[in-house]
C-alpha cells in the first residue's frame, strides 16, 4: 500500500497587506518530511508512505502568487515521480489565500486529482478554521478537521483522515463526502471549544462518529478575515450510509446555527485603555493581557505597538510585552549592545498604519538566532521590557520564554499578541484579559470591510432564516 503524503498549512487574513514568500515557511520535503514531528504518527500505519512537499507557516498575509506556484509545482512534480500509488493524504490548514486567486486550496487539491487520476483516493485533514468550497469537496474521498481551539488534536485529526484513508484502501470501500454550509462566521475567540456553546457542540463529534456507516464528522467554524465567498461555518460528512450522514449532518448545521447568539468570549474583554488599568489594578498576578487584534497567529501583522503605547501612558511596571516584530529595532540593538541606551521607534515597521512608539531604551538582553528563530532583543523602557524580533511570530509557549530569560509566573503583567491563551498560558493567567485591540485581525468583525463575503451571513446581518441544505461530492453515488 503506496500513500503519497504532503500539502501546504497556512491562514491568511485578506486584510493583511504582508505578504507571505517561501522563506515564511518551514519546508519539509523527501525523507525530512516524515522524520517531521507531525507526521512520525505514520509509522504506526500498515503502509509506505511516500513524502513529497510539505509547506507550514504562521496565520499571516496572502501567499504571493510565484510562492504558491513554485510550492504546487515542487509538490506535484514530486508526487508525478511517486506514481502509482494507492492513495493520498494532504495536510491542510483550509485558510490559504494566494494572490490574484481564489479558493487556493481548491487549485492546489483538484491539480492532485487531475494528477493521480479519478480512481486514487484522497483524504484531507484541516484547521477546524479552514473554508471549504464545493471544488474541494468534488475533488476529495474523505475530510477531517480539528476539535479543539487552541488546537491540541493536531495528531488525532490527521490520524483521523489517514485512517479512513488506509480503510478505505485496505477494503476497497468508497465512502460518501457531503458537506453543508452554514451562514455563521465568527472569530475563533467567541468559538473556541474550551467555552459553552462550542464546547458541549464538539463534545458531540465523538458519538455521532460511533454511529454505524459514520466515518467522520467535522464541524468548521470557518475563517471570518478572508473576505471570500467560502468563508463561512460548513458541516462535512464522510462515511457510507447516506441516511446517517445526511441525518447528523442536518443535525449538526441546525445546531450550530441555533447556537449563533450564544457564543461570546471566554474571557474578560475591554478596549486597549480599560485592559491596561484592569490590569495595572490587579491584585492577583501575572495577569496575562492578549493583543487580539494583532495576533500573528490569526493572521496579524504582529508588528503594532498599540499596548505598549498605552502601559507606557499608564505609567505601567514590572511588565513585558513579547513581542513586536521590527527588525531594525532588533538590529539595532545588536550593533548598540547589552546595556546601550538608544533613541528608537518601534512598531508600525511591516504595516506603517499601525501604531509606534518612539522613547529612550536600554538594551537588556540579546538572544542570537537559532535554526528555528531569527534574533531578538529585550528592550526596557520606564517599568516595562518589550521583546522585539527580526521576524513576526508568535510568544505562546513557556519555551519561548525560557530562551528570553522571562520567568513567566514572577511577572505582575505579560502582554503577548494572542486571542484566546495557548494551552501553556492559559493555567498561569491570573486573570486572563483581552485586548479589542485594532489590528487585520479585529475580533469586532461587524467592521470588517465585506466586498465579497456571502450575503446574508451572521453576524453581518441578522434578520434572515437558514434552511441547512446538503450537497454530496460529485465523486459520491447517491
């Protein structure tokens, strides 16, 4: 049994003007792709997997267009060397948009069947916050997506999607693919699943897949900062018995669509200047304070300074902010050395109508680049460290910390840019606020521009009615 494997991971918010080029990615191609950390799973299959390309980037921009094309044909001229093979899996995010496109996913997934032909299955893992199209469906066998956000599942979905592939392989059995689109698209911090209602929504999946003739069930809150027609909440159902599939799939688009008003953050909210005095008035610690609105990984920029502006205003202490992505701040601080004073702006340095600030800082500490990393400093200025680095990225784990030299839970204030907390995060909050900070990534997404967005769509409009309505993959009997 020869499974080809590969695909390309990456969100983008249409309201980012940074694009995203190759060196954005971690690529991991031939043998390197499976001695990946996230596909050593596979070993446990009764199969030969056979690796291609496989491309995975922070939430960020659009894709430039040469970028996408050279990762498809690097891909597909791979996979043209592997053939025949009995299957393929691709590990998708579901939230790609390249430039001048629409619908990426659907580009890159119908070359794959135009390549391998219509007998070869394909099966699909996603981001619970991808878009699905019918050009996808049409093109696929079998489709998982993840449960959890913040994501811990990542293994189990794409064990999920292998599976059913190697079944479906192993037996000969064709499942059914349907999906049905759901008028709801709200930010991944008024549905993550550790809050009511998607919580006890998800909970659900596990026993509707119990259900004889159910292979999968998967619920997509979708990605609400692509302004594309795809983007909305979809139901996908793979399995054999129509019956089922159509029945849950019914079931689970009505319940999230009689579930839309509930949902709502699970944390404390406020504006930029109520957040910071909350904050500065806590008497429990560390309150962890999340940027929204400018989270790299939903898509920001991660390069505004708007926090930093107001602790410095409020006249905050014992606080960092990690981090801000501004390469010539951090180089700077590099040629200046540990313990130089330097007059520096810092912020707005990828998008310039984003907010700066501009002071006195002292350069604390430098952290050289690694394989993984680019360089970063620790900056002080008055009460608060503010870590900067060459490149936008994410401060989510209390690995990240440990390599800053930042004892997380020793910190009256951390500020990171982040809508809900990472898992690492998330137990040392005391409290937890977020930030409706400005920002690509706005968590009111009501002020979103909608130049193509589907209309009537929640919560952009509100007085419409929803029937859910099914449609099978053109590849499904039925």
């Amino acid at each position: 049994m020869r499974i080809a494997v590969g695909g390309i991971h990456i969100e983008c918010s249409t309201y980012n003007p940074v694009l995203n080029h190759r060196d954005d990615f971690r690529i991991t191609e031939d043998e390197q792709l499976l001695a990946n950390t996230y596909f050593q799973f596979l070993n446990d299959y009764p199969a030969e997997f056979i690796p291609t390309v496989h491309a995975r980037a922070i939430a960020g921009g659009p894709v430039a267009q040469g970028t996408y094309q050279r990762f498809k044909q690097d891909f597909l001229t791979k996979l043209a060397a592997a053939l025949p093979v009995d299957g393929v899996y691709l590990a998708m995010h579901g939230a790609m948009y390249v430039e001048g496109m629409t619908d990426a996913e659907g580009d890159w997934i119908s070359a794959t069947r135009e390549l391998v032909g219509a007998d070869c299955p394909i099966s699909v893992s996603y981001d619970l916050h991808g878009n699905v199209t019918q050009k996808i469906i049409d093109h696929i066998d079998m489709f998982s997506t993840y449960r959890t956000a913040p994501h811990i599942d990542i293994e189990q979905t794409m064990r999920r999607s292998v599976s059913m592939l190697v079944q479906s392989i192993s037996t000969g059995v064709r499942p059914k693919l349907l999906w049905c689109p759901i008028p709801v698209v709200l930010s991944g911090e008024q549905t993550s699943t550790e809050d009511e209602p998607a919580k006890s929504i998800y909970a659900e999946l596990p026993s509707i897949d119990a259900i004889d003739g159910i292979w999968d069930s998967s619920l997509l809150v979708g990605y609400v900062w692509a302004d594309e027609p795809r983007a909305t909440a979809a139901v996908v159902m793979t399995g054999t018995n129509a019956n089922a599939l159509e029945f849950q799939g019914t079931y689970l688009a009505n319940r999230y669509w009689q579930a839309r008003e509930s949902f709502c953050f699970g944390c404390q909210t406020g504006s930029v200047s109520e957040c910071v005095s909350w904050a500065i008035a806590s008497r429990t610690h560390p309150v962890i304070l999340a940027d929204s609105g400018d989270n790299p990984t939903g898509g920001g920029v991660g390069d505004r300074a708007d926090l930093l502006a107001e602790l410095i205003a409020q006249q905050a202490t014992d606080t960092v902010v990690a981090g801000i992505a501004d390469a010539n701040a951090t180089q700077a601080a590099f040629e200046a050395g540990i313990g130089a004073q330097l007059t520096l702006t810092i912020g707005a340095s990828l998008d310039p109508t984003g907010q700066h600030v501009h002071g006195q800082f002292t350069v604390i500490r430098l952290i050289p680049a690694t394989p993984l990393n680019a360089r970063q400093a620790v900056l002080r200025i008055d009460g608060i460290d503010v870590v900067v680095a060459e490149r936008r990225r994410p401060y989510h784990n209390l690995e990240d910390f440990a390599q800053l030299g930042i004892d997380v839970n020793h910190l009256g204030i951390l500020v990171v840019k982040s809508g809900y907390l990472s898992p690492d995060l998330a137990p040392l909050a005391n409290p937890n606020l977020m930030a409706l900070s400005e920002g690509v990534v706005d968590q009111y997404v009501e002020r979103l521009t909608r130049a193509r967005k589907v209309h009537p769509t929640f919560p952009f409009d509100r007085d419409f009615n929803y029937t859910p309505k099914l449609h099978y993959s053109v590849r499904t009997p039925h």
